[in-house]
C-alpha cells in the first residue's frame, strides 16, 4: 500500500531554469502584440470617422451608413454566434422587430423618435425572453431551423396585419430631422450608426473578458461539460440572447429612422440573417471586430455588385462567390488569418518540449544530488525510475 | 473510517434496459484511493456516473460526508463536493489552460478562494502552471489530464471520481498520470479510480473493488487483491464459479 514517505509525491521537476527566459520573451510579444493592435483599432477608427468628410457624393456616403448598419447588426449577432456558437439566421427578423417597433412607436403612439428607438429596443429584448426560451432548447441544425422560422413566422403577420403595419404597401416613417438636407441626414445618421457599433463593440470586450464570457465560451466548446462544471448554462444563453436582440433592434431601428420606408420583405428576410452569419464568419466569429471587417468587406462588396450588375440577382451570385473564396482560403476568416500571417513572420515559437532529455536529466541530477535512474524524456515525467521500483517491490 | 462518498444497494441501468448495477455496495474512505476493476460492461463508469449525479440510481442511497444526496444533479453533487473527471480528453480545447482550471472553480464566488484554489493546483500540477497561457489542445494527451484533473480540484472536492484516467495514454504518460493520482490523495483528497489497466491501477490504489455484473465481487487492499489468483481470471472475463469471500474491512 502507497504511503506519502515514498518519494512519488516529492515535487516533480518543475524546471523552473527554464521558465524565466520563455516568460521573458512571452511577454515581451504579448506587449507588442498589444501595441499592434492598439495601433489598429486607433486607425480603423479614425478611418471610421473620417469617412464622411472623405466621401466623394451622398451616394458613397449613404452606402458607408448601410454598412456600419450591418456591422452593428453582425457585432449584435456575435453576441450570440460568437460567444456561444449557436448559429442565428433569424436576426434579421429581431431587426426587423426593432424597425417596426420604432416606426410604429413614431407614427401610432406619437413617441419623439429617439425614445421610440430606446423603448423599441427594450420591447423587443423583453419579446426575446420567450424567444430565446422556446429556441436555446435546440441546439445546432435544430436551432438554425426555429431561428429561420422565427423569421418567416413574422414575415407573414407583418404582411398580413395591413391595418397595423401597412402590409406590403410599406411603412413610411418621419424623418427625425425634418429640416436637414439629404447629404446632412445621412452624416448625422453614420455618426449615429458609429456611436451604436461603438457601444456594441464595448459591451462585447467587456463580457469577453468577464466570468460571464468565460462561461459562455465554455457553452460555445462543450455546452454539457460546461454545465457539469455548474455554468448555469441556459440562464447564460438566455440572457446573451436578450443583449443581442437588443442591440439588433437598436440597429434595425435606427435603419428604420434613417431610410425612413420599412416594407416586410426586406425587413424579415433570411437574406439579411444569411448576410450577418457571413459577415461575422468572414470577419472571424471569435474576434471582437470580425464582425466589423467582415460588413466592410461583404457591405462594400454588396453595394458595388448592386451598382456594377444593376438590379439583377447577380449580386448575389458574386457575394456567393466571394463567400466561397473566403472558406477556401480563409476557412477561420480574415483577421485570423492575418494574424497567423504575422505570426509566421516572427522567430519560430517554442515547441511543446521545453526542455531537451539531456537538460532535464541535469535538472534531475541537480536537485536529486545523484544520478538519475533512467533518462527521462517527457518534461513532465518525473520519477517514473523510482516509481517502477517501488511498485515492483510491492508486487 | 469516515467514507467519503458512499454508495449503498444501488440499482441503476439505462432507459427501460435491463439494470447494469444490481446491488452495488462501494464506500470510499477519507484520503484513499479506491480502485473499481472488472471486465467491458461490468458497470465501472455507470457507478461514477450515479456518483456523481449524471445518472440517477432506481434505489439505493448515495452518501457523500455521511448526508443523503441520493437524487440530486451534477451540480448538487460537486456542491456536495464530488467532482468527476470524465474518460477520454475533457478539456475545452481551444480554451487556455487557465481558462479551463478557473472553468473548475465556476461555482466558486470568492475572488480570494478562487485564488487560493488556483495556487494550490498550480503547485500540485506544476505543469498546470507551466503551460498556464497556452491553449489546452495545444498539450499532450498526459498533460491535458493533469489540466482536468487542476480542473476538478479547483472546487475542494472531497472525492474526485476518475474514469480511466490512462485511457489513450503511453506507459510513460500514464505513470505521471497515476502519480499525480497519488500527488491529488495526499494533498488530503479521496479518489474513486475506475480503470482497464487493472494491474497499474491497483498498484497505484489503497482499495481495490473487482465488479462483475452489476455487483461488487471481491473488495479488499489492493496489494491483496494483486496477489489474488482469481483477479486474472476475473479480469479476463470469466467469471468466479461463487462470490469470494474476502471479508470486506
């Protein structure tokens, strides 16, 4: 029978020779990874808020407005995507909700438009509870299926509610400034639209970095161990679920607000869910601006295939080509792929082994102050000689 | 001796299946380690499932410090401190080494504990702390089970159940991997170890349990059940003509 005299629970080598030097360098990439990307972000968004004054025509500057739309939109459906891997095609339905829910809010309930837009939000984040409730139950296909029904589901009430919502004749909301100039709208609305993906992006670093992220990344992994480590995890999904939502009807709301026409077949389409999952995927669905480079590459390839094909279904031929390009050269999307690019710039990283055979049998000698009974290979196998000879005396 | 965790007369099994424990008695003494051995299908995992609340027994009693916990969930259990590493690789792969040991101590609210917990594996798992930053698919098979083994101690667990803890493993790997078993029983926690690698096991174990057919066979010291003549047939998968009386302690 094992006792604790033997000597297998003496500490095993934990090489500490070589710790210091691999933290040192470690560290010191880290720091400039960090300034990099410091760097980055500074210039994304200073291209962010220069563009206004950069665009040549209101044309140009109304497309940057429909692209920050969807990179809001794609940022709010990472919330869900992102961190826990449950794959919504029915977002664009939730910003169809919020589209709506401001226009009506406007016209029927007389509300200042900006209020509407913050109680739309909060209806249709209070209307995600049951939502999320009926559809975080399935996972995978399952859920990719209720989350297309939720969308067809409302196309046909907001078509067919024609007292409400006006039906297929469309949805007129009022301007919110009446008195500016189409140019001047749409930079209020672009700065407007900034502010939001600026907010989203914030929320989304800060739960990246919480208890309440890690816990969500362990759902998105294995949502059974996750909960087998008490992640309370369907509380968890739900309530990322509502934040989603929520920033999704702010993003459709404040479309509403600034095209000021809603009709149901654009505002409850599966295309616009579909664009979101590609913008985010392209992007790179686990980083915080994937989101925001993938409706920059897809929201500009969109509106040039718009102007280049006219109004024909091509467009969506080359987005599909464009997609099929990115799986195949990208598979993990386009900032991941930018970074392993960098990465393999630097100097090689250090493999798994730290430390060769030799070094470590001088370890050993070292801190047993005697030769080592065998020559070890695995850092982590430590007294595996006296290991075997106490076991064999025991038999 | 104070057990641990307790199971007694359980009956378990699958669906409407047949049962797969018939009477199971197993009690796992305070800083010990008890090791459960048999053939395929004897129920070794179904036992460290009703353990620890994955599966709920159709009668018997589970206690765990002497307080009835029959019926409760997984979540309950590793409140009541029974914490299972489950067979195969379980760590969330793409994760850091530390996001998945801080995972371990979920239920844990005190920053300062959680702290604590985190030095305490750090010093038991040195590579635990070694490879902290690195993303734990990134580590072999032996280290990723010292990480889920971090894991299940973060909470204090006063009973960790191991489900073939050397399963896809190389001789070298697992013999870290039973050391570290050991390293877990004398930082002061009981261990319930379910194994195919009979002899290894019991070499390592205070305890042996030999299971066959839903019941505990032969139980006893291990080094006397790795003397026992009858340990080979039995592993073998034959069975003994008549339950062998080895008096249970």
């Amino acid at each position: 029978m094992p006792s604790a005299s033997e000597p297998t629970t003496a500490p095993a080598t934990t090489s500490p020779a070589t710790a210091p030097p691999t933290g040192a360098g470690t560290t010191r990439r880290r720091t400039a990874d960090r300034v990099v990307q410091v760097v980055a972000v500074v210039l994304l968004a200073a291209a962010v808020l220069a563009f206004p004054s950069l665009a040549p025509n209101p044309y140009i500057l109304s497309a940057g407005v429909v692209v920050l739309n969807y990179a809001v939109l794609s940022t709010s459906w990472s919330f869900v995507g992102g961190f826990t891997g449950y794959i919504s095609l029915g977002h664009g339905a939730l910003a169809g909700l919020g589209g709506y829910g401001t226009a009506l809010l406007v016209t029927k309930a007389g509300l200042p438009s900006f209020v509407a837009l913050a109680v739309a939000a909060l209806l249709v984040a209070a209307l995600a509870v049951p939502i999320g409730f009926a559809a975080l139950r399935v996972r995978g296909a399952s859920f990719v299926i209720v989350s297309i029904a939720l969308v067809l589901i409302l196309l046909l009430v907001f078509q067919s509610w024609a007292s409400l919502t006006g039906g297929s004749r469309g949805l007129v909301v009022p301007r919110p400034f009446p008195d500016l100039l189409r140019p001047e709208h749409h930079r209020v609305f672009y700065y407007l639209f900034a502010g939001l993906l600026a907010l989203a992006l914030l929320a989304w670093w800060m739960i990246d970095r919480s208890r309440f992220g890690l816990g969500l990344k362990a759902i998105r992994e294995d949502e059974d161990k996750a909960e087998a480590l008490g992640t309370p995890t369907f509380a968890y999904k739900l309530v990322v679920f509502v934040v989603s939502a929520a920033f999704t009807a702010l993003g459709g709301g404040l479309y509403a607000l600034w095209f000021g026409d809603l009709d149901p077949v654009f505002q409850f389409s599966i295309l616009t869910g579909s664009y979101l999952v590609l913008m985010a995927l392209l992007g790179g669905v686990r980083n915080l601006f994937g989101p925001l480079v993938g409706a920059l590459v897809v929201g500009i390839g969109l509106e040039y295939f718009k102007v280049e094909f006219g109004d024909t279904q091509l467009h969506l031929v080359a987005t599909g080509l464009l997609l099929a390009l990115v799986v195949l050269f990208m598979p993990d999307g386009v900032l991941p792929a930018i970074g392993s690019l960098l990465g393999r710039m630097r100097p090689a990283q250090n493999s798994i082994r730290e430390v060769t055979a030799a070094e470590l049998r001088d370890q050993r000698v070292a801190a047993a102050g005697a030769p080592a009974a065998r020559e070890p290979v695995d850092a982590v196998a430590s007294t595996a000689g006296e290991r075997a000879q106490s076991t064999e005396e025991r038999a | 001796m104070a057990s641990e965790i307790e199971l007694v007369d359980i009956q378990a099994g699958y669906g409407r299946a047949a049962p797969v424990l018939r009477g199971l008695t197993v009690s796992v003494p305070a800083g010990q380690i008890v090791c459960l051995v048999g053939p395929n299908g004897a129920g070794k995992s179904t036992v460290l499932k009703v353990a620890s609340g994955l599966l709920k027994p159709r009668s018997g009693k589970i206690l765990v410090g002497g307080v009835d916990v029959t019926g409760q969930g997984p979540q309950r259990m590793l409140a009541s401190g029974v914490a299972h590493v489950l067979q195969g690789h379980s760590v969330f792969r793409e994760m850091t080494v530390a996001e998945n040991v801080l995972l371990g101590g979920y239920t844990l609210k005190d920053k300062a504990l959680i702290a604590e917990r985190t030095a305490f594996v750090k010093e038991v798992f040195p590579v635990v702390a070694q490879r902290w930053n690195s993303l734990a698919g990134l580590l072999s098979g032996g280290q990723q089970k010292q990480v889920e083994f971090a894991r299940s101690l973060m909470v204090n667990p006063k009973v960790v159940l191991l489900d073939e803890p050397s399963m896809g493993l190389d001789p070298k790997a697992t013999t870290t991997v039973f050391e570290q078993v050991v390293r877990m029983r004398d930082a002061g926690t009981a261990v319930l170890l379910v194994e195919q690698n009979a002899r290894r096991a019991l070499e390592t174990a205070d305890l042996g349990c030999v299971l066959d057919l839903g019941r505990v066979h032969i139980s006893g010291p291990a080094p006397q059940l790795l003397a026992d003549p009858q340990l080979g047939e039995l592993y073998l998968g034959g069975r003994p003509a008549e339950p062998t009386a080895i008096p249970k302690r």
